[in-house]
C-alpha cells in the first residue's frame, strides 16, 4: 500500500502514520535528493532521502539501473536501521520501515 500524497502551499505532505511536509531541497546525489522535512503540527525539522521508485515488470530477471537504485536506497535503510535503532526516540526520531519504499504517485 503506498502513502497518500497531498499538495499544501508548503509542499507535499507525505502521509506514513504520520504527515510530513517536504520543504526545500538540501542536496542531490545519484540516487536522489535530500530535502528538508517538518512533522505537520511540530516544530521539529528533519531531513529525508527522495528517490524515485521503479515500476517492478514480473517478466525477466535483468534490473534496469533505475530498480538497482531503489535496491542499493533500501539496502542503505537496512544499514541506517541497524546502526542507529538504538538511538530512536533520542537523537533519531524515525528509522523509516520497509514501508516506505513503496511508488508515490
């Protein structure tokens, strides 16, 4: 299932749980960009990696570069998640689950 998207005159607000409004962007990289984020009702910033995420075709096993992406920013997750789990709720708010990496439209 992915999250619903809305649009605010802030930005998109990605719905996971939680909303988020997506604010300006950071930096940029092969894999995506990294943009400033704020909890809808807080006062608190953040930041977060966006990438786009392929459509998966069932027929073939060849990868096109664009899925190998959303595999290596997944497999980062996972390293992120192991790191830093034990900081959540302290210095990390959320580690974001494999639920989020799923095709915003």
């Amino acid at each position: 299932m992915a999250p619903s998207v809305t649009r605010s005159a802030e930005g998109v607000v990605l719905d996971d749980k939680k909303n988020w409004v997506v604010g300006k962007k950071i930096g940029s990289g092969v894999q995506g960009t990294v943009h400033e984020v704020l909890a809808n009702g807080a006062v608190s910033e953040f930041a977060v990696k966006l990438a786009p995420v392929p459509t998966v075709k069932t027929k073939g096993r060849q990868l096109s570069p664009a899925q190998q992406n959303a595999n290596a920013i997944y497999r980062e997750s996972v390293v992120y998640q192991n790191a830093l789990g034990s900081l959540k709720g302290t210095f990390i708010p959320k580690v974001a689950s494999p639920q989020a990496f799923k095709e915003v439209s």
